[in-house]
C-alpha cells in the first residue's frame, strides 16, 4: 500500500457576490484536482521505484545488498542494483478523465554514466493518455455516443484535439476480446436451445482502390448486410438462460447454420450431454442445417414467428377503417394464439380444427399460412410430457417460442441503430462481443 501525502490544499473561493461564483469555484476545485493526481501518481512511481532499485530514497548504494534486477544500464548492461542511483526527475504531460495534468517521473543513472531504462506499471513508455481516459471512452461509445459526440467532449476537457482513428483504436483495444466459451461437461448443458439470426450492416472492400479530392488512395467499400447467428441456453427446470456463443456468417443458409451448429457441439451440447430440443425460427437455412446436424434431437418451430407470419397473411375486408381493421387483425390473432395455450396436443389440435372451419372462407392465405409446417410447432407438448414422466416441470413458455433471444436482440438492435453501419467486421465484432457479455 502506498501513502500519499497530501498536505494542505488551498482553495482560492471567490466572493459570494461574484456573479460567476458557481464557475470559479467549479474551476478552483478542478485545479485542485489535477493537483491531487498529479501527486498521487508520482508518489505510486516513487514506490514502483523503491522496488526496483531494493532500497527506499536516501538510502547509499554501498549499504543496499547485490542483488540484480531485471533493469539494467542500456552502456556496461549491468543489472546490479547497487550500481543504480537516482538521476533526478523528467517532466511529462499526461491527459486524464480530470484533465491533463504535467507530473515528474523519476530516472535513474548506471555509475558507468549510462541510463537504466524503467518500465513502470503506472505508466507506459510514451503514454500521453492514462488507461482511466481510454475506459472512460469505451464506456461512452457502451452507451450509444458516436466518435464525433466523445471528441467534442474530450477537446472541450483537454484543450486539444483528439483523432477520431485515436478514439477508434482505444474502442477496438478496450473493447472484451470474444474467449472460447467453456465446454459443457457431461450433464451440465442446457436441455433446450433456442437460435435465430440478426443482422448488420458492414462495409466490406471492393478491392478497387481511388483517389480522393486530396489525392489520397482509398480502398473502396460496399455496403452489405450479414447476419449474427446466436444461441441461447435454456434449463426450463429452473429458468435459467444463458448466451451460449454468436458467430458471424455470409448468410443464413444451410452451410452457415452447419458451422455454427458445428461450433454447438464443440462446445459439449449434444443429445449425447441432454440436449432435448431446438427451437427456431422457419429460416430454411436453419432447418435444412438441423437435419443434417441433429436429426435425433426435436426441433420446435417457434410459435411467435408463426404468429408474425400469419399477421402478415391476414388481410380484412374491403371498406373497413384502420382501426377497425386493427381491431379485426387483432382479434384474429388471439383465436390463432389460443391452439398453443392447450393443455395437451390433441386439444391443440381439436382448436386448430375449429379454428381452420371458422376462418378458412375468409381468410384462406391465412388459414394456409398456419397450415404450413403446423405439427412442427407443436413439438414442445411431446418433450413437455418426457420431461413429466422423468418427475420435471417444464413451463411451455420456455419451450414453443424464441421470444426470450429477441428481447435479447433488442440490446444488439439499438446497439446497431445507433452505429447505423460499420467501417470494418472488426468494429462489428467488437460491439456484438461488448453487448453480447451482459448475457453470458
């Protein structure tokens, strides 16, 4: 531990008259601060010094024992410590989130005359920014500000400009490097998993290179949208959910969902580890992958995207006003939504009969529409009754709908809106890895 001695701070207050007492005194306690750092960050460099040279300050030379370190003199190359003394201190300027502040950093001298390079865990060869600034930038793009909106706040605090590739580099570097998810082991996977897709768009090299107004090169890029795939681990037992992995794809076709699929049972989640059923969306894709891949594991077509489609399907009569046809449209989906709140399937199915004989004539795409691939997604009343007879009760809200990744989705969703666009996959996978960490 290190202790800082502070000493007496003087504060000039203005009058209370003053009629800019609230600024003056604002900017007389900042001043105050800066001081403060300033201190502190040169007392902890004394003390990483004092470590490295094994002896405290005012202490001889010839009295500290022989013992090398792993700094040395950059002339004889020598790392005794004992040859080492202080040589007095250099300025540096260091931009903080208080403001830039200008602290002495110790040096040190070889007796052969040469310098001994010090590396200090305070700070780094050549920092101008300390890492609170840098942190203070990532938490600020966290929060949906652009490059342009952390700049005028940084230039406003600091007095100069910062570079919008600066702020870039910090957000990239700060940003949590996507870890290997850890390999379930046997038993502990989740029984259900849910997967579905979302997209972004990211800007990708043409390889055409022009030259700009001011004739510089520039790689020319193109727009183009592609998808996060993700899945979500489900223990209906208990209701615990979990980001499993996400990956970037090309597309959602069936060599996507396999690799990812693929990148699932690397991970441990397997028939073979409990895996019980797979829910998803009706991308053909997904499902052309999950019969190559899982074939033996069910697979649930979610209910809320079947719903959606049939929204979509439904049109109301001719003449009606919007809210009247809104009304229409609504009651017509909780007729629909009541076949998979039955107790069992074959009482789902008796609903899905009358519903069929009630709106077939007047609303046949409809009608048609939830015919489509209708006994996949009744597949949750079939692993709702194993897990019954095995003494487990599995809520059916867990099991028929992906409704639960799509509120996730809504984080990434915003998170994307407010991007508009990426320059790079890299930046893409930066933001995808920092939202994507709340629900791991």
């Amino acid at each position: 531990m290190t202790i800082v001695p502070i000493g007496k701070l003087i504060l000039q207050v203005p009058d209370e008259n003053h009629p800019g007492f609230s600024v003056e005194l604002c900017a007389a306690i900042q001043g105050q601060i800066l001081q403060v750092v300033g201190r502190c960050l040169e007392e902890v460099l004394e003390a990483e010094l004092e470590r490295q040279l094994g002896r405290k300050r005012y202490v001889r030379r010839r009295r500290a024992k022989r013992q090398e370190g792993k700094q040395y003199c950059s002339h004889c190359r020598t790392h005794q410590r004992c040859n080492f003394r202080r040589n007095g201190h250099y300025p540096r300027y260091l931009d903080t989130h208080w403001g830039g502040i200008l602290i002495s950093v110790p040096q040190v001298k070889c007796v052969c005359g040469g310098n001994v390079k010090l590396t200090f865990q305070t700070l780094r060869p050549r920092q101008r920014w300390w890492d609170d600034l840098q942190l203070e930038v990532q938490l600020d793009y966290d929060r949906g500000l652009s490059y342009r909106q952390i700049k005028a706040d940084l230039d406003e605090r600091l007095g100069r400009s910062v570079g919008l590739r600066r702020l870039n580099q910090w957000v990239l570097e700060q940003f949590p490097v996507p870890q290997p998810a850890p390999v379930f082991e046997l038993g502990e996977a989740p029984p259900v998993v849910r997967l579905d897709g979302i997209w972004i768009t990211v800007m990708f090299p043409t390889g055409e290179v022009r030259q700009d107004r001011l004739g510089r090169l520039r790689r020319v890029k193109q727009a183009r949208k592609v998808p996060i795939l993700a899945a979500q681990g489900v223990w209906p037992a208990s209701g615990r959910t979990r980001l499993l992995a996400w990956s970037r794809a090309e597309s959602e076709d069936t060599l996507s969902w396999e690799q990812f699929l693929e990148q699932l049972d690397a991970l441990g989640i397997s028939p073979e580890n409990g895996l019980a059923l797979l829910v998803g969306d009706g991308s053909p894709g997904l499902w052309a992958a999950y019969q190559n891949r899982y074939w033996m594991v069910p697979m649930q077509r979610c209910v809320f995207h079947k719903l959606l489609n049939i929204a979509q399907a439904f049109h109301p009569p001719a003449g009606l006003d919007r809210q009247t046809a809104k009304e229409q449209r609504l009651h017509f989906l909780r007729n629909a939504a009541r076949i998979w709140q039955a107790e069992d399937e074959s009482e789902a199915r008796y609903r899905y009969d009358r519903f069929c004989q009630q709106w077939n004539i007047s609303q046949p795409k409809a009608v048609e529409t939830l015919a489509r691939d209708f006994a996949e997604t009744l597949t949750f009343y079939s692993v709702q009754q194993q897990a019954a007879e095995r003494g487990e009760h599995w809520p059916a809200h867990l099991l028929r709908t992906t409704s639960q990744l799509e509120r996730w989705f809504r984080e990434f969703r915003g998170r994307y809106r407010r991007a508009v666009l990426f320059h790079s996959v890299t930046g893409a996978q930066a933001v995808t890895a920092l939202v994507a960490d709340r629900f791991s």
